[in-house]
C-alpha cells in the first residue's frame, strides 16, 4: 500500500519535472511532492491548509520568509538540486535554528568502502581520489578511519547509478535529486548517474558540473549518522550550494560528528568510540527469551541484558533499513497504524523491530 503510494508519487514527480522542463517553474502538485518526499508534508494531507502549513515547515527551515504561499523565492529553493534524503523537520521549535541531528551511529572505528559500480563521468582513479579525499574530512575530526577494500564485504557500499538501482528509491534523472545515503550500519552512499560530475570546478558536456567532492563529503555524513542541518553553510544542509574550491566542514557538522564518535584521538583508527566487540549477553537465559526483544514491556530489559540474542549491537548488517527516508517515516509516527506492516519489513531498524 504504501509502496504503492511512494511509486504513485513519484510518478507524478517524474511527469511534473518532464512535462514543465528543467527550469519550469515549480506549481502546487510539484511542491505538494516535494515536500511529500523531504519531511514537510504527510503525503495523506493534502488540503489547502495543509499544503500553506507545509509550505510554512518549508520556508521556516530554509530560513525563507514565512508567507505560507509558494512564492517566487519558495519556488527557488525548491528547484535546487539537492540531496535525496528527507529533512528532519521539526514543529516544535519556535527559533529557525536546526543544527546539526544525528541517528544511529558504528559501534566501531575503523570503516571499509567498496566500489561497487563506477562513475562515468571521471576516471577510476580520480574517483577513488576523490573518495579518499571525502572520507578525510570526516577522519580529520573524529576517530575514524576508512579504507578501500575491493572485494568481499564492506562496511560502505559506493555505487552510481540511473533511475532505479534496486533500494526502493529511484533517482529522477538529471537535476534535483543528486545522491542519497543511509544511516549507519546500513552503509550504501548512491549517486545519481545521470548528473554531470566534475571534479576542481571542471565542466562536463559544456556545463559545470555537479562538484563530486562536495556531495560525496555530505552523503559520507549521512552514512556517519548525521541528518540534515538547517545551519547555512554547514556541509549537511540539504540542497547543493555549487563549486567551492576551499570545500570545509562548519563547525556545525563537526560538532554533529564528534557528538557521535568524540574528537581525533590522533590514533590509528582504534581509540575511541565504543569498540565493536563488547556484543555479548549478561543472562545465560537469553536465547529463550528471544521473543521478548521485540516485546513493549521486557524490550528495555532485552536490550540492556541480551544485546547478542536480540541482534541490538550496531555494526551487524542483519538490521538494516531499506529505504532511505525510513527515519523520517519513522518521526512521522508510520512506524504505527496502517503503514506498520510496511515499516516492519522495509525499515527495522528504524522502528526498532530488532
Ligand atoms: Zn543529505
Ligand atoms: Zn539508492
């Protein structure tokens, strides 16, 4: 059903951004589904008081003005290329700051990548330099440390990719959605084939292209476990900002790395965090009470004391969301009611279901 719902979606997203042209303005439909897709909207609302609302969510996070109409400027800043994944938004604050946010985190330090499918706008080793290039700026700050594999298992999985790429969660073809990434221990970082990518501010097919250092260095955040940021200038704000040759983290995307992992201990990838090998049971009895690590009431129990039984040390891959937007569908309360049979198989870990 809801996946039903999320193709019906994104087909009319698809017809909206075809059927007006790459820079055609942005009508009602076309927000409605933008905000549908990154936090702003419950796709099941979509009355004029919801839609100003929405609107309203939109503009406070965009530090626009808060007119609730889809203005010029509201029109803007959503026709900006930009990250795939959904924007935490949140109706509580009263202030226009989100800094940064963050989820799930590695229960260990030192981090693989692999390769699993090229990029075809540069060559292999200016890709994989790039990449090295990324991760660096987040072990330059924390405790990580990341290293190629190129075969077997590894914690990131790196892949560009058309249209649909097997996770539920197509890419739109040239201009808007440019990459996603999962939270940790997910670890699949995907780009957007269909985008021109450059690297130094070089142009692709006559244009400038999409600078691939920049997004990568912001989907690698996701796949640390940091949400967007509604802090400008921070490398995980959502939209894509252009070229910029002195590419830094803010302050803000430092402090949401270091919340998760602390600072640089300066070691070799094995001080601080938590370490990954303290998975264990502290009652013999626990494989019997397997059924009870899902329960309401002995779930809190189960997962202080039988962390092994129940699968709740992080770093194992068996609890692994399937869509990318799963936390955001989650602090929309879907985790409960009529999407609950969805979210149990598409996003476990998400709602906690192991
Ligand atoms: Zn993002
Ligand atoms: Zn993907």
């Amino acid at each position: 059903m809801f996946l039903k719902f999320a193709a019906a979606v994104c087909l009319i997203y698809l017809c909206v951004l075809t059927g007006n042209g790459k820079s055609a303005g942005m009508d009602k439909n076309g927000a409605m589904d933008y905000m549908a897709k990154f936090g702003y909207a419950d796709p099941g609302r979509s009355g004029s008081g919801d839609f100003n609302k929405a609107i309203r969510r939109f503009q406070k996070y965009f530090h626009l003005k808060m007119t609730g109409r889809l203005d010029a400027e509201t029109k803007t800043e959503m026709l900006k290329p930009r990250c795939g994944n959904a924007d935490e938004v949140d109706d509580t604050g009263r202030s226009g700051a989100q800094a940064f946010r963050t989820g799930s985190k590695w229960s260990k330090t030192s981090l693989t990548y692999r390769f699993l499918r090229d990029s075809e706008d540069v060559t292999r080793s200016v890709m994989k330099a790039t990449f090295r290039k990324a991760f660096a700026y987040w072990s330059a700050v924390t405790p990580l440390r990341f290293r190629e594999v190129t075969s077997g298992r590894s914690d990131f999985t790196i892949m560009f990719a058309r249209r649909s790429h097997g996770d539920g969660a197509p890419f739109d073809g040239r201009g808007r959605v440019l990459a996603h990434a999962y939270f940790p221990s997910n670890g699949r970082v995907h780009f957007d084939e269909d985008e021109g990518y450059s690297v130094n501010g070089g142009s692709i097919n006559g244009q400038r292209g999409i600078d691939l250092l920049a997004v990568a260095v912001h989907e690698i955040g996701h796949a640390i476990g940091l949400h967007h940021s509604n802090v400008r200038g921070s490398i995980m704000w959502p939209s894509y900002n252009g070229y910029n040759a002195n590419l830094r983290l803010h302050r803000d995307d430092i402090n949401g790395a270091q919340s998760l992992y602390g600072r640089n201990t300066g070691g070799g990838g094995t001080g601080g965090g938590t370490g990954g090998s303290s998975c264990s049971d502290k009652n013999q009895s626990c494989p019997r009470w397997r059924r009870y690590c899902t329960s309401s009431r002995y779930g809190n129990y189960m997962r202080k004391n039988c962390q092994k039984t129940c699968n709740f040390c992080g770093g194992g891959s068996s609890c692994a969301d399937k869509n990318v937007n799963c936390s955001s569908w989650r602090n929309r309360g879907f985790c409960r009611g009529r999407f609950a049979m969805y979210m149990k198989e598409n996003c476990p870990k998400s709602c906690r279901h192991c």
